[in-house]
C-alpha cells in the first residue's frame, strides 16, 4: 500500500513558521520549523520583517515538502494558519513600506484609550465587529499609524495582515478570509464584508484593503514558489484563517459546548457555535472559523509568563519552581494575585493594568506567591469562562493544549478555577493540524468541520479536586472586586 497523500499546513506564528504534514487521518506525520525575531526595541514595540517571515515560510515549506516526497506521500495541497491582529503596509509595487505590527505592539494604546473614552462608540465598534477596543486590534494600529505617524505611512498604498503578504507570493493575489480578518476590528460579523464605520476610525478606505473570500477558497500555487520548494506549479492552496479559531478546529473543539483552552506564554479559551456575538458586557471577542462557525471567548495576555518571571524574580529553574508551587495547598495560604505583568486582554481589555499581590504575609515565600500567580492565570481565564456561558454559549467541555501543561500544578489550577475536567490535546497538533483538517475540507474530503474534529483524541485529562473548585469560586468574585478597585488607583 503506497503512503497515504498529506496536505500541509503552514503555521505563521509569531516567532516562528511551523509546516505540518498530516493525512485524512488527524495524524501529524511530520513538522518543519524556522524562526525569525520579533523586534522589541521601543518601548511597547513588537514587529516582525514580513519579508523575513515570507521567507522563513518558504524553507519550512520547501524542507516539509521535501520529507513528503522522500517518504512517497503525495501532496494534495496547502493550507495556512496564522497570528491574528498583524499588520503590515505596502508600496505600489506590493513590498512592504512598514514593518509588521504584531498583536503585541502596544504603541496605539494612547488612541484605544481615546476611542474607549467614548463607550457608547466602543461597545458599537465592538457589538459589530466582534473585536475588542484594544491595542491588539488592526483598526486601532491603523488609527495610530494614519492619525499621527506620517514617517510610518507615507508610502504605503494599500493595508493587509501578515499572512495576506505571504499568501500574495503563493497564489498571485493580495487577498484575505473572513476567518483572520473577523480579529481586525474592520469587518462586520454580520456581513463578513468591510465595516464602514470602523474603516472611518481607522482612516482607510475599502479599496485600500484586500478582497474577503472564504477560509475555504483555493487557488492555484504560483510557479514561482512551486520552483522554490519543489512542489507541482497550480497545486490548491487553501487560503486558511486565524490561529485562534483553527486551534479548536485542531484540538477538536468544534462540536456545540466544547471549548478548547491554550496555554503558553499567554492563554485563551474559545468555544464554537454557530453563530457570531459577544456579551452584553463586551468582554469577549467573537471570531469566524468557516462553514457558519464561529470561535466566541478570549485572550489573556499573562499564561506561562507569569511563571517565567517568577522564576527570572526567584533566581529558581522554572519547572522546579513549579514543583515547589505544586506542593502548596490549593489557595496559596491566603495569598491572592493579580498577574496583569503585560497589562490585560480578556476580560477587561486595558494594556495599562499592572499586577498585584493582596494577603502578603511574612510566611508566604516563593512558593507560595509562585502558587499565587498561577492561580491568578487560572482565575483569569475562569473570568473569561463566566464571560462566554454570559454570551449565550453553553460550555460542558475543555480541550487543553500549550507547553504550560508540562506542569501538572498548571493542569490542576485551571481545572479547578473552571471547575470542568481538562482533556489534554498536547499532541494534536494545535493551529497547524487546524490548517490541514480545513485543508481537507476544502478539497471535499470531510463533509463538515464537525466530522473532522471527531478524529482529534486527547491523550489525557486533569479533574478538578472538588473542594479546590469551591475555594477558587469564592474567590473569583473577589478577584473582581480587586480589579475595579486597583484599575483606577494612579501610580
């Protein structure tokens, strides 16, 4: 029996590119990986070289390719995943003018500020586009860069993300998907099409834009990057989505009540139904995946960080100082944190948040302030929890995936704060094997997203300790009393 044919999936991260290889089966057979830095110079910074990371996606692409051929499975396609909310101008001839503006840069904070001043304008603005007023946001980067950073702009002629320029070189064309730009805060859930009220705030025209086709779409590879990489000249490129909404269709979180939860340097949980909206209260983002779908949930910008710096602040290696945390009671002996280290995403929405320990004894050392802090990661994304099931969205079960869960202690946290069992998907695959299985999907190999999903199998599940769970939802509403405390406290 020859090998079975793979579709590839080209992951666009924020550090590096990764390629999956995988068949109709679910299964990662092979991955590829080049890096490239993210700039962090200036203050509030973070850029990346479009070029560099086009490039970058091409290696991958070519030694992935290459590995496919070696061990006889032909490649039926390609489809792409991405970082959301980049952003990236370009000159009359279609090469970059600016550098790509990562979610991270937190330069616009000033103008995400102004908008937000005026809530009625906000919660419209977010009601309609399904994206938080944030620094994260694409409309808010374009409001800063058009509003007042003529040396940033004046050559550039039109506006796209990150992924958009990549494609470009693969399949001839300056298009987008309704998947990556429903995280731009430009496009209308309703529509799926540019939202004019939003393209007003940001500065730019319609036309300035790409075309939004559907996640689904395929086009033919270029020969010039077929040349490169040494795949056949029109293979269907899939043009894919945003790597949020694909981590669930990668975990296997699609199916009605299942959410899926990341954790790595930052965290997220995002449940799938079947259509778009967020909470009354504005808390939450709500993302298209495809074929009706749509990701509702959020961001945190502290997960695994918080422990990083912990260990940076201790002078302690990072996994033993989690052991250590692990051997602390549930609670951390009284002592609550607020891990906003990187200010915060979900649920609040404001980069100026700053962190703070309450309860502070002279007992407590650093492994129970270590405890505190991941408790405060897993509290945060319990808000976001409370946030999506305030949204109209049932959640009953979490897929979990992210280098965080190495450590048991962050397993155990989460699954108590949440107070659901965790089924652990480390090996799916995550946004890259969400590119494949889409990929599939386009070319007609599943009948739905749903029946794709079902071939995901975690490979193992952390259960919450009851009394933990008790503990950790008294404690919720406390943290939110804290924070609308502290937000406001000048300093």
């Amino acid at each position: 029996m020859s090998p079975a044919p793979v579709v590839l999936g080209i992951d666009l991260g924020t550090t590096a590119t990764k390629v999956v290889a995988a068949g109709t089966d679910a299964r990662v057979l092979h991955q590829t990986e080049r890096g490239y830095p993210l700039r962090t110079d200036e203050s509030g910074e973070a850029t990346q070289d479009a070029v560099q990371v086009r490039d970058a996606a091409i290696e991958a692409l070519a030694e992935c390719a290459a590995w496919a051929k070696e061990h006889g499975h032909e490649v039926a396609g390609l489809s792409f995943s991405t970082a959301m909310h980049t952003l990236v101008g370009l000159d009359s001839s279609g090469a970059p003018a600016t550098p790509a503006f990562n979610w991270a840069d937190t330069r616009a904070a000033d103008v995400a500020a102004r908008i937000r001043s005026d809530r009625d304008a906000a919660s419209a603005l977010h009601r309609a586009t399904g994206t938080p007023v944030h620094t994260q946001s694409v409309m808010v980067k374009l409001a800063w860069l058009t509003g007042s950073q003529p040396d940033l702009t004046h050559d550039v002629v039109r506006w796209c993300a990150l992924k958009d320029f990549v494609v470009a070189d693969f399949v001839g064309e300056l298009v987008t998907e309704y998947s990556l730009s429903s995280g731009s805060g430009l496009q209308g859930m309703s529509t799926l099409q540019w939202h004019e009220p939003a393209l007003e705030v940001a500065g730019v025209r319609a036309e300035q834009l790409p075309e939004i086709h559907s996640p689904t779409t395929t086009m033919p590879l270029t020969s010039q990057v077929a040349d490169a990489v040494g795949l056949p000249e029109g293979l269907p490129v899939v043009l894919g989505g945003g790597d949020g909404p694909l981590a669930n269709l990668g975990v296997g979180a699609v199916q009605p009540g299942v959410a899926a939860l990341s954790l790595g340097t930052s965290g997220a949980l995002r449940v799938t139904r079947d259509k778009p909206g967020v909470d009354e209260r504005c808390r939450t983002f709500s993302y298209a995946l495809a074929d009706g779908l749509w990701v509702i949930g959020g961001a945190v910008s502290n997960g695994g960080v918080a422990a990083q710096w912990a260990s940076e602040a201790f002078g302690v290696d990072v996994a033993e100082l989690l052991d250590e945390a692990a051997a602390v009671p549930p609670g951390a002996e009284g002592l609550i944190a607020l891990p906003y280290l990187l200010g915060e995403r979900a649920p609040w929405w404001e980069p100026g948040l700053t962190g703070s320990f309450l309860g502070l004894r002279r007992s407590h050392g650093r492994a129970e302030m270590t405890r505190a802090v991941v408790e405060g990661v897993a509290q945060q994304l319990a808000l976001v929890l409370d946030a999506v099931r305030d949204s109209g969205a049932e959640v009953r079960a979490v897929r979990a995936t992210g280098g965080g869960f190495r450590s048991r202690v962050w397993a155990d946290a989460i699954a108590a704060a949440l107070d659901i069992d965790l089924d652990l998907a480390e090996g799916s695959g995550g946004s890259g094997l969400g590119a494949v299985l889409l990929g599939w999907r386009a070319l007609g190999e599943f009948d739905s997203l749903e029946r794709a999903a079902e071939l995901v199998v975690p490979e193992g599940r952390a259960t919450p300790d009851a009394a933990a769970a008790r503990l950790m939802a008294r404690r919720r509403a406390v943290v939110e009393r804290i924070y609308e405390t502290l937000r406001d406290l000048p300093l």
